[in-house]
C-alpha cells in the first residue's frame, strides 16, 4: 500500500571533514542504496526504522552485515572492552558472585563485537573461580561471529569450548548473566516529527528514481502511542517543532532475551538519559548520530551501509520493558559509579609484575572509563534482575543513584 508524503527534503546536517570513502567502499554503498531505491520502487517510501535495519542488517550489504572495519582504533568508534582488559576484569568482579552461586552457570552476552570482552572477562573470571558453564553468544553477523571466532581462537583459545553461538534466543532457561553492552543504541529507531500540534515520522523516500530523500509519513498507531506518553509525562512544552527518536521493537526485544533467564541478572551498558533527559525540550533534534573512522555527522543519508549510525536509549523505556516481563530494576547508575563499585580501583592495579608502560595505559583506560567528559557519564549501567532477592546482589549491580530520575 503506497504511502502519503507529507514534505520531502534533503538532510541539511551535511557532514563535514569526513574522510572520502575508497572507491571499493563507494560501490559497496552504491549497491545498498540501489537495493533500498528497488524497494521503495515496490512498496512506497520506508519508514525510518526500516531504513535504518537495511543500512545496519541488509545481508552483505549492512554495516553489521559487511566485512567492513568497525571497531577499535583502525575503525569507526571504539567499545570500553576494545580500550583493553580493564572493563572486563571490572565487570567480571560484578557478576562473579552471581555466577558462582548459580546452579550450572550461564552467561549469555549480545552482539559481541569482535569477541575483546570475553577474551578479557573469561580470564578474569577464571582467576576469580567463576567461570561459567557455558558461554553462548547471540550473533546474528556472520561476519563478526567468524572474527569472533578467531579472536578467541587466538587471545583465549581455552574458553571455546564452553562457548557457543546462537542465531536466535536460546530456548532452554538457565541461571547467570545476560550482558548487553552498546547493544540498544543498535537497534533501529524510529524518527518522529512534532510540528504545531501534528505529529508524523520521518521516512525516506526516491523522487523519480534519483538520489534519497527524507521525507515525513503518517505516524504509526505505536509510534504514537509511544510520542503521545512521553509527551504526557514530560510536563513541559516542546518547541513547535521537535524532532527525536523512539523504539518500537524494545520492549519485545527485552522480553526475548530475558524469556530463559529462570534466576540472575541482565546487565545493559549503553549511553544514554533518563526519559525527561532524553525528550527535554532544548533536545529538539534527537540524539540520532552517525560515526565513521572517529568522526561524528548528522545526515544518516551519507554513504549508507558504510556508518555506524546510532540513537541514545531511553532508559525509562527500558525499565517500563523490564516491567512487563517480570524484571525488577535493581540498580541504575553511571558506568563510572558502577565501576567504582565494582572495584576498578583494585583492578587497576594488576598483577605487580605490569611494566610501567603498561600500567600507564592501564590509568589512561580508567581515565576514559569513569570521567564525566569521556565515558563516565554519558554510559549508563542499568542491572534488571529475576528470581534474586535485592539485598543478595553485589553493590555494584544495586546502585540506586539514578533511579528517582527514570
């Protein structure tokens, strides 16, 4: 069924003093933007999220899908476990005691990047005697499964066999850990449009078989549903016109990935805000960000298939998800307050043996980990647990001191 356009236009945020992509990488974008104009040929403009998951997913052709370089210093962004082992050897003193006091232990991570977390974490976890029985990996690139693979074949060759990857959600429940770190900014979100007093969302769309465009569309009955709640609960007035993003898909999401956790905690790490944080008025463009090697742009039209391209969580929403599958919200807190809580402090230590270069680096990590102008503030660590009385969890996982805001 074709779809009305309301306005059509070109992004205006044009990015600026971006590397120009390689011949090979302009092609490689040329045939996703050919696939996404074929597909609105047939079905009319796509709403954003939609184009969005073919940008990221198309098989082959999407950012996740491709065989391109996407983290560490030689790609696009870096992670907190590809800054080294610190993150990991912190996070592993977390959910140590959750693991060890679980019967046949199970941790299930999502979207493992190139594998550095666990390469880092089963070491740990090993010296802290809580290693898990099995080890499964949700992933659904086929491309970072195989780096994934390699990786651990080369820096953790011991924890194979207790690792398995998985296309889909596991279908037999088990007790442990669910971690999720920079997963959520992954999914594909919506784009609303808030202009004296209407409401539409953002789409894309092809005049005459030329270049992308974007364009407005009728808002979907959820998309609404979803605007016109943050709305209410904002409690103050948006410019007439405001501009930002939700997700659909994430309370499904939540409720997958946690149907088989029988008792434990699930563990996200992601940057965002709070839900009147995330929709303040002052925020009227959203918080929708491309990346591509280091830099950041706002025109998500740009070579499409080749950027990492990313929105900030709502964790209100997060915590509403968690609330109609039976989780309770059991800490809420910056990555720097966790990790403090956890013991970053004795981690950064090491093993006395640590050549000076090394523990330098190892400061310089901790650095970018917990101060407010790097990660410490933007990264948030919300800890949903099931089947686990609250005073039982480590302190790490029950810090309270965001909660009052959600």
């Amino acid at each position: 069924m074709a779809r009305s356009i309301v306005r059509c236009y070109r992004a205006v945020m044009l990015p600026s003093a971006l590397p120009d992509p390689s011949p090979e990488l302009r092609f490689h974008s040329a045939a996703l933007v050919a696939r996404i104009k074929a597909e609105i040929a047939r079905s009319g403009p796509m709403y954003f999220d939609d184009y969005l998951r073919r940008c990221l997913y198309e098989p082959g052709l999407g950012y996740y899908s491709a065989g391109l370089q996407k983290f560490g210093h030689g790609g696009d962004f870096v992670t907190a476990p590809e800054l080294g082992s610190l993150f990991a050897e912190t996070l592993a003193r977390a959910i140590a005691p959750i693991l060890r006091n679980s019967l046949f232990p199970t941790v299930l991570e999502l979207g493992a990047g190139t594998g550095a977390l666990l390469t880092a974490l089963w070491p740990a976890l090993e010296r802290l005697q809580a290693l898990p029985d099995q080890y499964f990996i949700l992933e659904t690139s086929a491309d970072l499964r195989e780096r994934q693979i390699e990786t651990l074949s080369r820096r953790c060759p011991n924890a194979l066999p207790r690792v398995v990857w998985l296309d889909h959600v596991p279908s037999e429940r088990f007790n442990g850990v669910v971690l999720a770190n920079e997963v959520l900014d992954a999914i594909p979100c919506a784009r609303f449009i808030a202009r004296a007093g209407e409401l539409h969302e953002q789409g894309v769309s092809c005049v005459d078989g030329g270049q992308l465009n974007l364009c407005e569309l009728e808002a979907r009955p959820l998309v609404k549903a979803i605007v016109d709640k943050v709305r209410a609960q904002a409690g103050s007035q948006w410019p007439s016109l405001y501009i930002s993003e939700c997700m659909p898909s994430l309370a499904a999401l939540v409720a997958a990935v946690t149907q088989p956790l029988r008792e434990g905690v699930a563990l996200w790490i992601d940057y965002g805000y709070p839900r009147l944080e995330f929709y303040h008025p002052e925020r009227s463009d959203g918080t929708l960000v491309g990346h591509y090697r280091h830099r950041t742009f706002h025109d998500p039209l740009w070579y499409p298939g080749l950027v990492d391209l990313s929105s900030w969580v709502d964790f209100t929403a997060l915590a509403e998800a968690a609330d109609q599958c039976q989780l309770s919200v059991a800490g809420f807190s910056t990555q720097a307050q966790f990790l403090l809580a956890a013991g970053i402090t004795e981690a950064l230590e090491g093993p006395s043996y640590l050549p000076e270069r090394e523990r330098t680096r190892r400061h310089e990590e901790a650095r970018i980990l917990t101060l407010p102008g790097e990660m410490g503030d933007r990264f948030k660590v919300m800890c949903l647990s099931r089947g686990i009385e609250l005073e039982a969890l480590p302190e790490a996982l029950r810090l309270t001191q965001l909660l009052d805001r959600l």
